[in-house]
C-alpha cells in the first residue's frame, strides 16, 4: 500500500452561489480606545470623512492569498493598517454588515431599531466575555467558540452606545470584530484552497497529492504569516490536524499510536495519512460552507420573522405594524448598492475556486495560486511560474 495515493478521496463541492461584489464605501479612519463596563480597555474603529468609494478593482488578485494573510489578528497596527487601506470587515457570523449600515444612517428609523434591539443588559456579557475570550487563541468553528463569538458584536455596539450623538462620525465597528471576520477568511480561504490543490490532482510531484502535504502546507512559514495547526484548525480535535512529521515530534499519544500500528503496518503513515485525510475533508467542507453562507449572510435583508420577534421585545407600541413596513422598507433601501470588503474577497476567491484552470505552486516562494497577481482583473487565467512580479524578479537575481 502507497500511502501517497491514499487518503484523500474527491471532493465534490457545488459552485457557490454569489454575485460579485460591486462597490463600498471607505472613509478616513481612526482607532480609539474605550472602556467597558469592567474597566477593560478595548479598541473600535471609527468611520470620519467619506474619503472615497472602493471596488473589486482595487484589490489585486486573490487578495486572500496576499495582504489578507499578512494582517495579524493579534496586532493592532496591522489591523488598522488593512481596514484603512481596503475598508471594514463587519462579521458574517451576526450580522455584521446590516448593523454597521444601520449605525451609518442613525436618525433613521432603523437606526432606533437596532439601538433598541443592543441596547438592553449586554454590559455584564461584555465583561465576562472579555476575560474568557483572546480572538487569537480560541478556534473559530467549535462549538465553545460560539458562547464567546458575540464578544466582537457586543463591544462594536458598546462603541456605538459611545458614540450615540457624536454627529462627526459616521460607521463604528470594533476591532475584535474586524480581527474575527478576518482570521475566518484567512483559515477558509486557505483550507479550501489546499484541501483542492492536493485532491484533484493539480500539483504535479511526489510531494503533493496526500493529506500530509495539504497539512504541511497550512504549517509552511514561508508564504503564511500565520500558521500551523492551532491557527488553522477547525475540526473538533485540533492537534489531528498537523503533518505526520510534526505529530511525531510532539504528540507522546500519537507516537504510541504509531508503535502500535507497526505491527499491522509495514509502513506507519497509511494509517495516519488516513485519519489525517477524513479530518481534513470535514475541515476543508466547513471552511467552503462558511464561505458560502457568509456571502448569503452579507446580501441578506432584515426578514419579517426576525423583525416580528424583535418588536414583541422591544417594541411596545400602538402602531407597530406600521412601523414594522417603515422600518423594511428604509433597510432593504440602505442595503441596495452597499457591498463591503469581506464579500469582495469571497467573491474573488470563489472565482480562482470555480476556474477549471489547476493551482500552480509558485517557484520562488511555493505558494499555491492561480491568477499572477499584477494581471488586470477578469482576464483569462495567464499560465505562469510565479505567482506575482516580486517573486519572478528574486527568482532571476538569485539564479543569475
Ligand atoms: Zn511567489
């Protein structure tokens, strides 16, 4: 048995439904610092003169592969540095977008709507929350993760709360926010496209083609700034996901696992290339559902169930269901025309996704890819061995 042609079997994924994303708005930002109720310090980024309007064609190809992977969700500089350029990543995780739009048009009605609808206890929330919960640190994808998820959308509306009256500033969304939304895209994004890389057979070589070689790559420094298994990881038992050879070196139970298996096997990785490949198929098909459901969550309008549950807690008035139609018809309004970073992104990932063309590995850096990065965007893809100008230019200065 060759356990480089085992493991990992087809992936069968249907091309996801999205329309690109058209246009959003980028304003001058700037970072302040606010307490919560506990007396924690916490960041939010606040929206000031609409400096200009920012569309797919700002960003180079496959951003996601580029400045995306280069921001650090840990540091706020790089934080800062990203959204200023390429505008805010509200969350798809709640929400995010609809409430930042909200914020945006305040003095409109639904503006009131989504005040009422935060306004109420989530101090104490903010605070536990903050104690348990480093967005570095914990996986996104389990389950416990969602018990603390709504810290990033609790703190966005505590700043909000902040800057209620303060007429010189338009949208508010707090950094943690824009700190999870980003990790989420630079794990799925990179998940799918490794996971796709190996499986369908695009990478031509021995060391391509296994499930190792998807989990090597996720761990590689060279072209990820972020890495490795407690980055990346989204299934439910973390440490399965590593590489072979780094499993050995740093888990005791799988190198007990691997003795054990030395009588049944006459070569030990069969087995774990095996397990390594099933958890790798179900990280890699939750990474591409979330991409998904998050571009639907970004188009998604205020319904009328949600909005019928709401006004029975918050809305204790006479004319409700008159308000109720104001309040979709205002929003639906808002929503017309307004795209942001986060679907764009997507929406350019899904594209190198869908195109039959097969992911290269650049030959100066070893990063997968498919569109060069300089190329003017929406051209056929350009069969080249690096995956940007810089890598070519290195490449031919070393070897000449
Ligand atoms: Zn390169």
């Amino acid at each position: 048995m060759n356990y480089k042609t085992t493991g990992l079997r087809s992936w069968m994924v249907l091309p996801a439904d999205f329309s690109p994303a058209h246009r959003w708005s980028g304003y001058d930002l700037e970072r302040r610092i606010a307490l919560d109720s506990d007396g924690n310090e916490f960041a939010y980024y606040a929206e000031l003169e609409e400096s200009n309007s920012l569309s797919s064609a700002d960003l180079k190809n496959e951003l996601f592969n580029n400045d995306l992977q280069k921001v650090n969700v840990e540091n706020s500089d790089s934080i800062f540095r990203f959204s200023q350029r390429y505008g805010l990543s509200p969350s798809s995780v709640y929400a995010g977008k609809q409430r930042l739009l909200w914020f945006r048009h305040r003095g409109l009605i639904p503006y009131r709507f989504a005040k009422d609808k935060y306004a109420l206890g989530y101090d104490e929330d903010i605070a536990a929350s903050i104690r348990s919960y480093s967005v570095g640190k914990t996986n996104p994808m389990t389950s416990g993760y969602m018990e603390s998820a709504f810290t990033p959308l609790l703190l966005s509306e505590h700043a909000r709360k902040i800057e209620n009256d303060n007429g010189d500033v338009r949208g508010i969304i707090s950094e943690l926010e824009i700190a999870q939304t980003i990790r989420l895209l630079q794990i799925a994004t990179q998940l799918c496209m490794a996971f796709q890389a190996n499986v369908n057979g695009d990478l031509s070589g021995a060391e391509y083609g296994t499930a190792d070689a998807v989990a090597a790559y996720l761990e590689n420094k060279k072209f990820l700034s972020q890495r490795g298994f407690d980055y990346f990881l989204i299934a439910p038992n973390l440490s399965r996901l590593n590489s072979y050879e780094t499993k050995l070196k740093s888990d005791l139970a799988f190198q007990q696992k691997i003795a054990q298996a030395g009588e049944f096997y006459s070569d030990t990785r069969v087995p774990a290339e095996l397990e390594l490949a099933e958890d790798l198929y179900r990280a890699a098909t939750d990474a591409y559902t979330f991409l998904s459901r998050s571009l639907f969550a970004y188009k998604e309008d205020v319904s009328d169930e949600i909005l019928a549950s709401e006004e029975k807690k918050f809305f204790d008035l006479p004319d409700v269901l008159e308000k109720k139609s104001e309040l979709i018809a205002e929003f639906n309004g808002m929503m017309a025309g307004e795209d942001s970073l986060p679907e764009a992104i997507i929406a350019q990932f899904f594209d190198s996704f869908n195109n039959p063309v097969p992911w290269r590995v650049c030959e100066n850096c070893n990063k997968y890819f498919k569109r060069y990065r300089e190329e003017s965007p929406g051209k056929n893809i350009r069969e080249t061995r690096f995956c940007r100008r810089s890598c070519n230019v290195s490449f031919n200065q070393r070897n000449s």
